[in-house]
C-alpha cells in the first residue's frame, strides 16, 4: 500500500495546486473576508473590498483532499480486485513503480511552477488602487498609537521634565 499513498500524495499536490492556479485565472465563488464590515461571505464578484487567500486556500486544499482520497481508493479497489497487488515479476513491477512515481514527481514539480509562476505573473505589474472608505469610516478619526501615551506630561519620565532639579 506505500506506492499508493506516495502516488495520492502526489496528485494532492498536482490537485491543490492547480486548484489554486485555476481559482486565480478564473472566477469561480470562493469565501470572501470583507475587512471593513467584518463578514464573511461565499462569491465571486464582491462589490467591496475582500480577501480571497484564505477562500482560494481552503477550496485548493480541499479538492487536493479530495484527490486524493479518490486516489488511494481507485488503488484500494484496484488491490483488491486483483488479489495480493503484486502480479507478474517482482522487479518489473518495482522498475514501473518507480518510472511512475518519477513521471508523478515531473508532475508535482510542473503544477507548482506553473502554479507560481501565473500568480507572480497577475502580481508583478500590479499597482493596487485603493478602494474608497465607506461614509462611516471616513468622518471617525483615527486614533494613532503614538499620540495615546500613558505617560503623563507632569510624570518625571516626561520630555517635558528633562531639566535636573535646581
């Protein structure tokens, strides 16, 4: 049963990786964080500012799960109706076993670089534009961490008291 989880490994690799590549090219619904209104939503066309990482994230690695799962049963079954799984001369099987998970190997390799490379492609020239502040946000000030000091003017540790006492 190794060969056939080293063989579902793979094609969860080859599985999440096209899942993320495709989820970047085309727009399929994926979960949606809206950081200004703090929700959490399921579409493909959001009509204010979203964050898709952690939709593409789950959606990639569940069919990646689902990969390879469907993979490890196609060999469960394929095991099972042959009988022990091995068959034929020893050596022969292991030398396909091994042409299999090196060809698998190619695979990988070839999803997670065509994976990387269309997302620096979409990342490379982009300038982000900012989307406008909703009216809410835009008439509340900011409270600034700097200007929030819980030392007191009149404490020694002031900038205001650094004088040595006459």
């Amino acid at each position: 049963m190794r060969p056939a989880r080293l063989y579902a490994a793979g094609v969860q690799c080859i599985a999440t990786s096209l899942c993320f590549f495709l989820s970047a090219v085309v727009k399929l619904p994926v979960v949606l964080y809206f950081p200004l209104s703090r929700r959490w939503s399921l579409t493909a066309n959001p009509a204010e500012l979203s964050m898709d990482f952690y939709g593409r994230s789950l959606l990639a690695l569940g069919s990646g799960a689902v990969a390879g799962l469907v993979t490890l049963a196609a060999f469960w079954l394929y095991y099972r109706l042959r009988g022990d799984g091995v068959g034929g001369d020893p050596a022969e099987a292991a030398a396909r076993r091994e042409n299999g998970l090196a060809l698998l190997g190619g695979y990988v390799v070839t999803a997670l670089l065509l994976a990387m490379g269309v997302y620096a492609y979409e990342l490379y020239g982009r300038a982000p534009v900012p989307e406008p502040l909703p009216a809410g946000l835009r008439s509340a000030p900011l409270a600034s961490p700097a200007r929030a000091s819980p030392v007191s003017p009149a404490s020694p540790l002031s900038p205001a008291s650094t004088d040595p006492p006459e």
